[in-house]
C-alpha cells in the first residue's frame, strides 16, 4: 500500500497524459483539454504533499 501511495501522484499525471493523447488522436474537445490539466495539477500536488508526509 505505501508503494501505491508514494506512486499516486505520478498515476495520476499519467491518466493526464492518456487524456492528451485522446484528444490528439481523438475528436478534439476543449472538456478533454481541461480534464487533463486538472489531472495534472492534482498529480503533481499529490505527489508533492505525499512525499512531504512520507519524510
């Protein structure tokens, strides 16, 4: 479970970058532009606080 826990962030970022790839290769649509960011920003937060409380 820690394991999990301390690649969350990451996971996350991922899933945003699968989202790019559909709306690259996908029907073009300002929501999958904006899901993806969102994911993003969340990824990098969570992977940020995550490894702040792990130290």
């Amino acid at each position: 479970m820690d394991t999990l826990l301390k690649y969350l962030g990451a996971i996350i970022v991922l899933i945003g970058v699968i989202v790019l790839v559909v709306y690259h290769f996908g029907t073009p649509s300002n929501a999958l532009l904006v899901v993806s960011i969102v994911l993003m920003l969340v990824g990098i937060g969570t992977h940020i606080v995550v490894n702040r409380l792990k130290q």
